[in-house]
C-alpha cells in the first residue's frame, strides 16, 4: 500500500525527549516500511524514520505550543501535507483537528486517530464531523465516551518493547515516571510511598504551568533519599531504572485515554498498580500485570502484595497487546478495510494497485 502518515509539528519523530504520539508514529512507520509499504511520513525535518520524509519545518515547532501562533503553525503543517495526499492510496493522520476539518479537500481516504481526551469543546467538534472520515480509538474507554463517530477500530498504541530492558531481580524502590501535575497524581505517589515507608523514585518534567503546584506540593518532600525526583532524564536512564524498580505506582487522577508509560514498566517485568480511571484497566490486567484500585487506601494495600504478580506475565502482556508488530497488524488489517469499503476511494483511484491492497 501507499500510505502517508501525518504527525504533528510540534516534535520530532521519534522525539528527543518527552512525546507520546511521536514515539508510536515513529514505531508504526518504521514497521510498515519494514514491511514493504510504500510509507510516506510528513513530520519535522529532524524526524529519522525508515519511510520517506516530508516536512514543512526543519525541526519542531515546540516554542509554539499554547501561543495564539500555534494555529498557524498546524495549519502550515497540515496544507502542506494536503498538497502531495492525493498521491497516496490512504491517509492516516494523527496530527489534530485540522485534517479532520478539511478533509473534504482529500480525494483518499482519512483514518484518524484520536490520541487525545473527548472534553465539551472536543466532542462538538468531532460530532459535528462525526462521518468526515474514518476514525480509531486508542481504548475502548476513549469510543464509548463518543461512539457516534464512524469508528473503524480500537487499535492499542505500541511502545519499542524489545528495547526495554526485562529483569525479574528488582531492587527495593518504587517508581513514578510522569509529568509533575495534579492529574499526574505527584503528590499521591508520595503519600503512597511515605505510609509504606518505601523510597520512591519520580521521574518527569514540570511545565511551567505547573510550577506552583511542583514548589508546593512536591519540592517540600523531595529529600533526595525517600523521594528522590531526577527531572526529566535519558532514556536509556529512564528503562534501566524501570526494569530495577519493584513497583510502577500511578494514581492517575484523569480519564486517560491510554497510557503509554503503564506499558512501558510492564515490558520491563515491573508490574504496575493505577487508579481505575480512563483506560488504565485495559492496558493493566488486574491481579495479572499488576493491580486496578479505586482510592490511595487501596493502592497502598496492592503495593503490599505486589509479589505476587509475575515480572515475566508483565512482559508477555506487552508482547501481545502494546507491541508495534501487533499494532501494524491492526492498522494494515484497517487500511485494507477501508479501502475496500470506501467508494471515493474506487471513484478516483480505481487501480490494479487499489485492489491489490
């Protein structure tokens, strides 16, 4: 197939430090084109990819995010990529509410995948455009908060699981690694940490925004020995101090809408104990890979018993859900849906290739 991804312009592909939707465009283009797609990737121009590469901007356009010229920007990003989709068989977009909105300028078919939460302002603009395009949910939670859209399929985001170190000898330390917010929780995981009595290991950026509430609620108890907070680090840092701890705590206080982090301590046999909010109780199988609790109270308990899950289930439950093999399975099987389904698809291209696919 002859397939043109659209990422954001925000950062790059794979990005260089914090980016969930970047990593899994970079997993998925890497994979198809392993695969012997015809895989054109439309990200920034310091993006490294096995696909082909197109871009508007050299490098990521990261300054821009939460300024009034981030429109401008995004809208650059998706009129340029605009101008070459009609070369492609299919267009798979994950880039935001632009492609959506003028997607009656693309003859090819659109599958978009919603990597975002449904807030007021976000189900009346996918409502509004509820069969514009073709869409994928990334949990089943993410579906049933808006199922009046024309939904595909609900296809898991991958991480790089054969690059996460897995080890079943885990030291005496728990770990957190997260944006320092209040819907991160921070603060909870601490509480979590200081009632048991065990060291916690944080790991993270703190936005500006959420400066006040790092100096308030966090920086106090941070001594450098119980709770130990790092900032944000590399990433081969960051795995080896996953694949050690042995506990991944998350008290998610928001409807996430998958959480790629939960997946990513799994690889590495680290079970994983989270709120029940959002998708945590599809990615975590309960009392299997770790533990779904309702309160703090609970989460303590769980952390508690956390012996008695196997690191090497942890590791087998990515393997088979959250591995970018299995997410490129599930892609290509919706790519070849739609477009056999797709009647504009037929009506303009109408090719040996097309039927192929």
């Amino acid at each position: 197939m002859k397939i043109l991804l659209i990422s954001p312009p925000w950062i790059s592909v794979p990005p260089k430090g914090y980016g969930g939707i970047e990593w899994v465009v970079s997993l998925l283009s890497d994979e198809l084109a392993k695969r012997g797609h015809d895989v054109t990737l439309f990200a920034t121009g310091d993006s490294e990819t096995k696909a082909k590469l197109k871009y508007a901007f050299e490098a990521g356009q990261t300054s821009k995010l939460g300024t009034l010229s981030a429109t401008m920007y995004d809208s650059m990003q998706v009129s340029e990529a605009f101008k070459i989709a009609d070369e492609f068989e299919i267009v798979h977009d994950n880039s935001g509410f632009l492609t959506v909105a003028f997607s009656h300028k693309v003859k090819r078919p659109i599958l978009h995948t919603l990597h975002g939460p449904f807030t007021s302002d976000t189900k009346l603009f996918y409502a509004h455009f509820k069969d514009a395009v073709y869409y994928n949910a990334i949990s089943e939670y993410q579906r049933n908060s808006l199922p009046i859209l024309n939904y595909v399929d609900t296809i898991y985001n991958a991480i790089d699981v054969h690059n996460y170190p897995y080890s079943e000898e885990k030291e005496d330390y728990l770990i957190m690694v997260s944006r320092v917010c209040p819907i991160k929780g921070t603060h909870l995981a601490i509480r979590v940490a200081k009632e048991l009595g065990e060291r916690l290991i944080l790991i993270g950026k703190v936005d500006l925004k959420d400066m006040d509430y790092f100096n308030e609620m966090v920086k106090p108890q941070v001594d450098g020995k119980q709770i130990v907070f790092t900032g944000e680090i590399d990433e081969d840092e960051k795995r080896r101090l996953l694949k050690h701890a042995k506990c991944f705590i998350f008290p998610i206080q928001w409807a996430e809408p998958f959480g790629l982090v939960m997946a990513e301590a799994m690889a590495c046999g680290t079970p994983v104990v989270a709120i029940r909010n959002g998708a945590s109780p599809e990615v975590v199988k309960d009392g299997k890979t770790g533990f779904i609790v309702d309160t703090i109270e609970e989460m303590v308990d769980a952390v508690k018993n956390i012996g008695r899950i196997n690191p090497r289930a942890c590791r087998e439950h990515v393997l088979a859900n959250f591995s970018p093999e299995v997410m490129a399975d599930n892609y290509e099987r919706n790519y070849r849906k739609i477009l056999g389904d797709n009647d504009r698809y037929i009506r303009f291209a109408g090719t040996a290739n097309s039927k192929s696919a």
